[in-house]
C-alpha cells in the first residue's frame, strides 16, 4: 500500500525534451516508473527514450490512458502546462518547475479544485512510493520500501531524513515533497489525511519550514484526526525576518511564520519534533514505531 | 522585490489615487526648491528607504519654513536607518490629518486568494492591531473569477464610517489595492495611513507595494524600479548569479544545495554553540561553476573564518563537486580551513579526489556542523 502513486501508474513528462525533463525522465524509467509519453508542443510525432512524443496532453492521454503527468516545462509556460494537464482529465498533476508566478498558481489551484484533479508542488521534488514508482527528482537509490510516510516543503532537506530513515532500517510508503512556494497544490492536511486512511502507513514524518501557517494548521487538524504518529521538524531556527530564504514561500512575514511558533504548535499538538534530522529515527522508536529486520 | 514609497506612489497615480503633492529628490537644495515649488506649508520631508519604522528612527520630519527643511534635508540625506544610507528625500505638502485609516492587499497563502484588508486604526503596525484587537480589521476575500465585488467595497466603506462626499474616492482606492496586485503581480500593497482630512478629503499619505519576484520577468519595467543601494552588494552580486544567499553576522561560511538543507545546516551550526555567517543555496543540482561563484560571494565576507560545505548530492556526481571546490579554492587563494560533508553518486570517488588535500571530510550533517564550530572557535 501507498498513497497517491504505485506500480499501476502511468506517466506522461510534460517537457520531456527539455534537458532536465530528459534527464529525469531517464532517471524515472531506470528506476522502473511506467513513463508512457512526453508531451512537447511542437514536436509531435518524434520520440525521447524510446516514448512517443505529442503535440498536446488531450492526445497523449488519449493514446496511453495515462493517469499522471509531470512538469518539467520552464517557469514562464508551467501553469499553463498544468492548466492543459488538468483539462485533459488527469487526476493527478506534478509540478517540479521553479519560480513560477503566485497570482498564475493561484488560477492553477483553483481550475484544480473545480475539475477534482489533485495537483502536487510546484516547486517540489515530486512523489516517490519506493520499489514502484518515482515521479520527480529524488534520488531513488536513497529510499526503500517500509511503513514511514514523509511530507515535506523541501527537496534536499527530504532527502536527508529519507537517508536517516532508510539507514535507521526505516522504510516509506510514500514520499512526498509537496513544494516550497506560497501557493501549493497540496497541503499537509490534504496528505496526512491519506496517510491516515493508508493501512500501511504506521506513522508519518512532516518537514516543515519558516513562513506561512501550514504547519500550525496541521499541527492543530493532527491533534483532533491523526491515528498515527507523526514526527515533526522545522527548518530556519536561525533565519532573520523579513528575508526570504531561498523558497519563494519561507519567509517570516509581519512576525509571522517563525520556527518557534511551528515547533510550539507542534509540541501542543502532542507531537515530538527532532532538533535534528539524525534524531528522527530515535523518535520513531520512542512512539513505539519499530524498525524493520 | 520592495519598491520606494515615492515609487509606489507614482505606480497610484496611474491609478488615479488621490496623493499629498510632492517630489523626490537627492540634495538639501533641490528640497528647498521642492518645497518652495510647493507654496504651502508645513511639508513633510521623508527619507527614501525601504525598512520599516524610518520615522522612529527620525527619518520623517515636519518642516514649517525654509531653514527647517534646509536642516531637515540635511539631517536625514546620509543618514544611516537599520544599516540604510538616505540616498533620497521625498519632499511633501502636510496635510491636516482628522483620521488616520489603514487599507491594505495581500496574497493569503492559506485561503488561496487575494484578501483586502481595512481597518479604522491606521498610521500604525497593523500587525498589532491584527493581534490586539481584530475586529478593528475587516478582511474582504476576493474569491478568483470574481474579482473585488461593488458589495465588498461598501462593506469597507460602512467599516470604516465614511462621510457620503468620500465614497466616491475610497471607491476607487480599494478597487485599485485589487487592480495594483492583478497588473502588476504585487504581492503586498498598503496604504498606511489613509489619511481623512479635517475638510473630509482622502489621501493615500503613504504608500508600499511589495513585488512577485516570481514574475519579475513579466514587468521588465517594475524589475528596473530595483535599488541595488537597498541590498547588501553581495546579496546583490549572489542575485546576478542566480544564487540564494543571505548575509547574517556570524563566522562560519555554509553552502548547502538546497534552501530547506541550506536552513538546517545553519540551525545545526546554531545548536552546536557556532554561528553562520550566511544562508546560501547553490542549487539543488550543485553546479560547479556555482559552486565557484558561491565560495567568492561567501569568502568575501571578512568575518567568515570558517567553510562549511553540505551537499546531498543524490543525483549529483560527488566527484565533480568535489573536484569542483578544488578548482574554486585554488582560482580564488582562499586558505581558510574547508569543512565538506557530500552524499550522493560517487561519493567514495569524491573522498579519494579530497584524501591528499587539507579539505576536512565528515561523514554526516551534525559532524561537519561540529566540526566546523569547532575550527571556527579555534580561528577566532
């Protein structure tokens, strides 16, 4: 059991042409992801890595009964490009693309919510279920397939505790980095809620950072739904208000967002929180999660 | 991106906002001229910088003749607010102010929607007011596809206890909080206050808007309004990079690939009892060339006494990243000590290319923090 993707999916790349859309979708189908077409506008007809390419997702969709697509599409053209993927009827959308505009996101989710797709990033890593299928960027050799499930707002900070947790002989359901930009298709609600409903999850690890209240909001809906324990972190301690860091959503805004106020909403909401990302495994343990053999 | 109040209030008058006379300017004596241009008085001189609290730190004064705004000008052009030098003066008629309102839009990233906030308590933090007393802020929802609706507006109008030869006016200022952020991808605007005058006129008395820097590429005209004076110059020169990196005050030196690994070293530095000196994220993808860039922007921070390097590699070749620093270090004659922490393919490569160098590799996140805490206290 997983959450959102498995071994039954099948994946169009929005942008497969593209040098990053290429390599990673190389990377995909080594690590065994059904990637059944790309779609480049343009190039219609050709093929990349042994998969045809279309002209638009309509078609592509049509050709492969896919039930998932990715985007890799530059900055500048990625919310149209999940505009097109929603139309065509796709359940789940991807984004990996950073640096696209809010105000377009804000369209994005919204077309999102109206068509019932579920919309994941951007800004993001993508969503890996170990041993099935890996969508996005992640290195895949770091993870294995168990009962932890990972939500994140970042992509190297999710490896690092993927790493801790697969050396820990703590395996995951799934992994998924659901983005580091102020409007996400997907918060951490949205995925605890699956987490919770997935039999084979046994406890769930979130990945916070400075800015917003997506943390505090989970921490409270954790408190009053979760089955299951979930171990907390936040990164930015030591970040400054008032600048950005780096994600275009950590930020501390009007003295809001800090890592104090996530760590203290977690603390209320019963859950632990590692100071550090090699004490995650100490923590599962201590909530009676055991480690694989 | 923040922008200058006079900026922004230029972007109003497009608008057709109603905005106290004034003009910018850059000497003592074209304020005088300014102010003379005037006819009225007092006026108000205001330094030109975009950190809060400038009038606590006297960067905002009330002239009522001619050597009052001499000596004003004079006192505040130079002058150093939150590490700030006043390059500008914007140079403005006073106004009789009878209330002092606060209307403001902003991107609420929980409700996925543009949200236009009033409230009666204007003129100060309305962070404060938002925690002290939040019925004293009305907050409108514009729901996508709908847009600021007439209803809306009148709601604020009836909040807010408007004189009926106002409505008019406030009208069109909220409808263009909304037009601002929609043409121009804004992700904050604020006028604070929005002056009632005591013969019952309005006037946007100042005016902040904050920038998408997602979608500057759109506006090549708002991404020229950048003032690279407001900037630490190696934030600036990280920026002409491509690199994220934020100057703090400490003395070790991190680059992290990735913001949210790239935030947690810092913290891990900060729990081991060091400091970091900056945040800096090379990209997930740990470029070389970055990497080069990087070491420069990091090192020519003075205090810096220490390097820290964190890379989860994963995709990334270790080996070139590795061989990567080497080649930087050299280019650049830096001899402070290097503390490498590197994950990913061909690690074991990597820690052969370092072996017959002086570079310090750890194994994990917290030991290279450590050790890197340690050599830095050593050097200090």
């Amino acid at each position: 059991m997983s959450i959102l993707i498995d071994a039954n999916t099948k994946v169009i790349v929005q942008g497969m042409t593209g040098t990053e859309g290429r390599f990673h979708a190389a990377q995909m189908i080594d690590y065994g992801t059904n990637v059944v077409a790309g779609v480049t506008p343009g190039r219609g007809g050709q093929t990349a890595l042994d998969r045809p390419i279309f002209n638009t997702m309509r078609e592509a969709v049509a050709e492969t009964g896919a039930n998932a697509s990715v985007i890799f599409v530059p900055a500048r053209f990625a919310a149209d490009a999940a505009l097109e993927a929603i139309e065509a009827g796709l359940p789940l959308v991807i984004a990996i693309t950073e640096g696209i505009p809010t105000l377009q996101m804000m369209d994005v989710y919204w077309e999102a919510k109206r068509c019932g797709a579920r919309l994941i990033g951007p800004n993001c890593p993508g969503i890996i279920t170990p041993g099935q299928c890996k969508i996005g960027i992640m290195p895949g050799h770091i993870h294995r397939p168990g009962k932890i499930g990972v939500i994140s707002r970042s992509g190297t900070l999710t490896y690092e505790f993927v790493n801790e947790l697969t050396l820990g002989r703590y395996g995951q359901t799934t992994c998924v980095g659901i983005g580091g930009d102020p409007i996400i298709g997907s918060s951490f609600i949205d995925l605890l809620e699956m987490f919770n409903a997935d039999a084979a999850t046994e406890a769930v690890v979130m990945i916070g950072e400075i800015g917003g209240t997506g943390e505090e909001r989970a921490a409270l809906w954790i408190k009053d739904n979760m089955k299951k324990p979930v171990i907390g972190f936040v990164a930015g301690r030591t970040a400054p208000p008032g600048k950005r860091m780096g994600h275009a959503g950590a930020i501390i805004a009007g003295g809001k967002g800090t890592a104090a106020e996530k760590i203290a909403a977690m603390q209320a909401a019963g859950m632990p929180v590692c100071d550090r990302p090699d004490q995650v495994c100490e923590l599962l343990a201590q909530a009676g999660i055991q480690a694989q053999s | 991106m923040k922008i200058h109040e006079y900026q922004a209030k230029q972007i109003f008058s497009d608008y057709g906002l109603p905005l106290p006379r004034g003009s910018v300017v850059e000497t003592v004596d074209a304020a005088v001229e300014a102010a003379t241009n005037l006819g009225v008085w007092p006026v108000v001189v205001k330094a030109q910088v975009q950190v809060g609290g400038r009038g606590k730190a006297g960067g905002v004064k009330l002239a009522r003749n001619i050597d009052e705004v001499r000596r004003h000008a004079q006192t505040i052009l130079g002058m150093n607010i939150k590490g700030i030098t006043v390059k500008r003066v914007l140079v403005e008629q006073g106004i009789e102010i009878a209330r002092e309102l606060y209307a403001g839009a902003v991107i609420d990233r929980a409700g996925k929607c543009l949200v236009i906030m009033v409230s009666p308590a204007g003129g100060i933090n309305i962070e404060e007011v938002a925690a002290a007393t939040p019925e004293r802020i009305l907050k409108l929802r514009v729901q996508p596809g709908l847009g600021l609706r007439a209803f809306q507006i009148r709601q604020a109008i009836y909040f807010l206890d408007l004189p009926p030869e106002t409505h008019e006016v406030t009208s069109r200022i909220f409808k263009a909080l909304e037009r601002v952020i929609m043409d121009h991808d804004a992700s904050l605007v604020e006028i604070n206050p929005l002056v009632l005058t005591t013969r019952d006129e309005v006037l946007c008395a100042d005016a902040k808007i904050d920038f998408d820097d997602n979608a500057l590429a759109l506006h090549p005209a708002i991404a020229a309004l950048r003032d690279e004076n407001e900037e630490d110059p190696l934030e600036s020169e990280a920026r002409h990079h491509d690199l994220s990196y934020i100057k703090l005050d400490g003395r070790i030196g991190c680059l992290v690939n990735g913001a949210g690994l790239a935030m947690s070293t810092m913290d891990l530095v900060k729990h081991y009892g060091g400091d970091p000196a900056n945040f800096l994220d090379v990209g997930g993808g740990a470029d070389p060339d970055r990497i080069a860039a990087a070491l420069r922007i990091v090192t020519a921070d003075r205090a810096v006494n220490t390097i820290l390097f964190n890379i989860f590699g994963g995709i990334v070749r270790c080996d070139r990243v590795a061989e990567g620093v080497l080649r930087a270090r050299e280019r650049s004659g830096i001899d402070l000590p290097i503390v490498m922490r590197l994950v990913g393919t061909n690690e074991d490569k990597a820690r052969e290319i370092l072996a017959g160098t002086d570079l310090i590799m750890m194994p994990t996140m917290s030991e290279a923090a450590q050790k890197a805490v340690e050599l830095s206290k050593r050097g200090e």
